[in-house]
C-alpha cells in the first residue's frame, strides 16, 4: 500500500450517532488461522476527547489503530466513524524525501482536490499552525526528528479530519523533544477541536495526555480497565499528581503482563 493509499482511504461513515467520534462493537480480530489478536473490543470515544491505549508489545494496540483508520477490516464486531473522516500519524513520520515539508503537507490537500495556489497557502498556514513557519522549502534530510512529526502532524491537520489517530508518534524522540511535542499536541488539540486515539508504552505521556487511558491486556487484547484522568491541564510530565497515577497505571499493567505471561 502507497502513502497515498493510507492517506486516502476512510473508514465508512456510520449513521448519525451524536456526540460520538469512533465507536468499536463487539470487535474481533484474527489473521489467517492465527491466534485472536484483538477479542470483543468494546469502545466508544466521544467528540473532542483524547484516549490513549497502553498495554504491553503484541496486545493489538496498533491492529485497533489499523481498524479505526480502515486500513483492516475486523473477523468479528463493527468499526464505525460517525463523522467519518480520520487521519492516521505512524511512529515514523513517512515524509517522502524527495519533496519539501511544504510538499508534503500539499500531498494530503491534493488528493482533497484542491487547486495549486490554494495548496501552496494551506500548506503554509498548516506549518505556521505547528510552529514551523520558516520550514516549508526544506527537504526532509535538512530537518530534525521532531520537525519531521510536527511536519506530518501537519500533513494530518490538511486532511480535515475530526479523528486522529497516532501509534506512538513520539517513541523515537528524545525526552526534551517529546516534551515539546506533548505541549505542541495539546494546543493543536484544543485550538483545532480534534478528537485524538493515541497509542503509547509510555505510561506517563498517557497520563499527561489523555482524558481516559485504556488499560489492553495481552494475548488476546481485551480491555483490561479504563482511567479517567481527573488532573487539571495543563499537565507537566513531571507533576506529582501525574506520578501518582502512572505508578498505579504502571503496576496494574505489570499485573496483566504477569497474568498472560507477556514481554514489554
């Protein structure tokens, strides 16, 4: 599958289901004759909240992912976007190297059918938007790692999607960097009402992050508990109250990888 495959293809749209952003019934996932990786998942994500899914390597966090953006379809149970349009960020920012920042964040408009001044001026307005105003003529060699996902944040900003979805879009990053990008995702959160999926293994960007943390277990990935995050924003990684709470979410997740006998 092309990029331009990945940023074109939509889940389909599910009857008018108010309030609600993605809603996953009763969700099962198999591939071939392999074991179930996914087993009757059941999550609804309303309009503007940020949920993030924790759980150890192999628990199905990324396979939901895949099934909410429509790029797999579920053995069992329904995947339904009622706004139906969402926007998929991966762990590496997939720019294509041969074109500038400001080209790609054009790609995700032109498969919008827009014209090419109207591309060239949304491109620009997107890369001011994630604070890289003076970056749209540079090539993706010349930019950091973290102007690479701020870039493909903006790629995702241009397709007008009410959902984002994001598998671990800031694992590769350094602490600092990831620090900052939190601080960026948060504003983009609110300033652009967005709806966000987040996938993580860091316990504590979660915390800091989210509205609700989903807790998967493993092997097959069932949820395994539910967090709602009652810390005021906006958060500092490093805040007690943030703390607090990772280490309880951290030893309740240590308990599923011992129960199912699963790796980090």
């Amino acid at each position: 599958m092309t990029l331009l495959d990945t940023l074109s293809r939509r889940p389909a749209a599910a009857p008018a289901d108010p309030g609600v952003a993605v809603r996953l019934a009763g969700v099962t996932k198999r591939f071939g004759d392999g074991p179930v990786v996914l087993d009757d998942i059941s999550l609804t994500v309303d309009d503007g909240e940020f949920v993030c899914l924790l759980g150890a390597s192999g628990c199905g966090k990324s396979t939901l992912l895949n099934l909410a953006a429509g790029l797999d379809v579920p053995t069992a149970g329904t995947v339904t976007l009622p706004g139906g349009r969402a926007a998929l960020m991966f762990q590496e920012s997939a720019l294509l190297p041969w074109l500038t920042a400001s080209q790609n964040v054009e790609l995700a408009l032109r498969l919008r059918g827009l014209g090419r001044r109207e591309r060239r001026d949304r491109a620009a307005e997107l890369l001011e938007l994630v604070r890289l105003k003076d970056a749209g003529g540079k090539r993706v060699h010349e930019l950091s790692g973290g102007m690479r996902q701020r870039v493909a944040m903006a790629r995702a900003l241009a397709q007008e999607a009410s959902v984002l979805l994001m598998d671990e879009p800031f694992a590769a990053l350094d602490a600092i960097t990831r620090d900052v990008l939190h601080e960026e995702l948060a504003r983009l959160r609110t300033s652009q009402a967005l709806t966000v999926v987040f996938v993580t293994h860091n316990v504590r960007e979660a915390v800091r992050l989210g509205d609700r943390v989903v807790l998967l277990s493993s092997r097959p990935g069932r949820i395994a508990r539910e967090y709602d995050i009652a810390i005021d924003t906006p958060r500092r990684i490093e805040s007690p109250d943030v703390a607090r709470l990772s280490v309880q979410i951290t030893d309740d997740l240590r308990a599923e990888i011992r129960r199912h006998g699963g790796q980090t």
